[in-house]
C-alpha cells in the first residue's frame, strides 16, 4: 500500500485539506497543527474533523502527519521557550484525538550550546510530562540534518530520547530523506545499508512516517534544504528504491518539496508510476516536462 502526500495549508480546516489532497491524487497529507512559527492555535472543530475522517475513509487514506511548529523546541537553553514548548505539545495533543489513529511529528530541538546530552534528557523531559496513557496519536521524533546544535542529527540521539520516556509505546520516528543525507546517512546510494543501521540501533518497528525530500546539498553537508524530486543531489532513482521497498510499504511518505499544489500532483503521479516499475529515465522526463508545463509553479 502506497501512501503519497505533501504539506497543505490548513486554511479553510480540516474537510477543506481532505479536498484538496484528493484533487492531487493524495492519500495522506501533513498540515501544522498552528503557525509555524508558533503562537495560539485555533480552536478545532470536531464536526470539521468528523467530516475529514469520512473523506479519509473513502479515499482510503492512511494516517495523516500533522507538524508542531518550528519554533516548539523542548530543550531550549530558556525555561519560557521550554514552556511554551510543553503547552503547545500537550494541546496539539489534545485536538489530535479529534482525528484518532494519526500521527504528530515534531523536530527535537536545539540544545543552544547545553550539549547534545542536556538536550537529549530535556527532550524527554518535555515528553514525559506530554504524553498520556492511552491517548490515540503516535508522536514522531524527526530525523535532523546536523545544522547548528540540532539533536536528532544521529540515529543514537534519537535512540536515547526514545530510552529516557516512559510511555515509549507512544514514540516513533519519521524519516525525512534530504535530512538524514545532510546528516551523512548515504540514502542515495545505499538505502539498504541506511535502513539497516536505523533497524539495529531504534528498530524499524519505530519507523512510522518518511519525508520526501531531494536535496540541494551533498551528502554530509549538514545544512538541511530541500529540493524537488530528481533535482538534487539524491535523484530520482534514490525515490524509486524507497516506494518500491517492502518495509516501507503502508508509512504515509509526504513531500515537503518547494512545490505549489500541481507540482506536488505531479511528484506523487511520478511516484505512484516509480512504485509501479516505470523506468526512472522516463519517468523524469515526465515529470520534467509537466514541471515545464505547469505554470502554477
């Protein structure tokens, strides 16, 4: 099963995005659970999400990725960051269960000169004090991709958050493509021994989302920027490899590549083709002469 999606905005609400992700051929979709740059987040309304969740169900949708705000950061060095990070965690939470069954992704944080360790226990500090028992939505930690003090950079940054929470039942990790080969993780070339290696220090059982994402960047440059399909420095063949893969199979995989809506239209047809067997030579070509025709980009 092949769960394509991309970023939409969540103007309009919840039915509103469920529209739009099923006119571009979408069946998930990941949306900010408030401005990404933080603040208040609106109230939800639970007959807007009843209403998505039936769009979902005749779409044959898999589980929707929502994305805490950039600016959440648990282990930041000020305690009025870390708080703000505490409360928007646990309300985002809250309004999620008004979706059961779907997932909540956010970037662990930057230890702003507090050491990777400090940032490590602080993170799953903040997790602790967020989590309930029994609560319907599985909380991804992002894989990062280096850039300033960042933690996540490395799969065992992720592994000791994961370790110092208690209900660690409710953890998982989402795999962001352009961020783990700007960590130094060759995706590109060697998806086997990638997978592998996250296999045997988190386990792929934790692997619940990926991020689609080429990169402007090579391998190991830790600066984290995104790139649409086949032009960047992983390809399209890398894309090809992942939605052809067995134990990939049935995680909604969302693009976060510098698209508007028909551009994304035409990424996940092309990946839906890959995943199909197509060749990837023609496949770009395809692809390339839609983004050529495309306007709205």
């Amino acid at each position: 099963m092949l769960f394509l999606g991309c970023h939409l905005s969540s103007s309009g609400g919840f039915e509103a995005m469920g529209e739009r992700a099923v006119s571009i051929g979408a069946t998930t979709f990941a949306y900010f659970t408030r401005n990404p740059r933080g603040g208040n987040a609106k109230a939800a309304d639970a007959d807007d999400a009843a209403r998505l969740g039936q769009t979902m169900a005749e779409h044959g949708f898999g589980p929707l990725v929502a994305h805490a705000p950039y600016t959440l950061n648990l282990c930041s060095a000020k305690p009025d960051v870390r708080a703000f990070a505490r409360r928007a965690m646990a309300e985002d939470l809250h309004t999620m269960e008004l979706l059961p069954g779907n997932l909540y992704n956010f970037h662990p944080g930057s230890h702003v000169g507090q050491g990777s360790e400090e940032g490590i226990r602080l993170i799953a500090e903040g997790l602790n004090e967020a989590l309930v028992p029994g609560q319907k939505t599985l909380v991804l930690l992002e894989t990062m991709a280096g850039k300033g003090t960042e933690v996540g950079r490395t799969f065992e940054e992720l592994a000791r958050i994961i370790e110092g929470v208690k209900h660690d039942e409710l953890l998982g990790v989402c795999l962001d493509t352009c961020h783990v080969s700007d960590a130094g993780y060759d995706i590109a070339h060697d998806l086997d021994g990638v997978l592998g290696e996250f296999d045997r220090i988190i386990g792929l059982g934790r692997l619940r989302a990926l991020h689609l994402n080429d990169s402007k960047n090579p391998l190991g440059a830790h600066k984290d920027r995104h790139e649409r399909l086949g032009l960047g420095h992983l390809g399209l063949g890398c894309f090809a490899r992942i939605v052809r893969d067995e134990r990939l199979s049935g995680l909604p995989m969302i693009l976060e590549t510098p698209n508007k809506l028909p551009g994304y239209a035409a990424e996940i047809s092309a990946l839906r083709a890959l995943a199909d067997g197509a060749d990837v030579g023609e496949t770009m070509g395809a692809l390339r002469a839609r983004r050529d025709d495309d306007t709205g980009e």
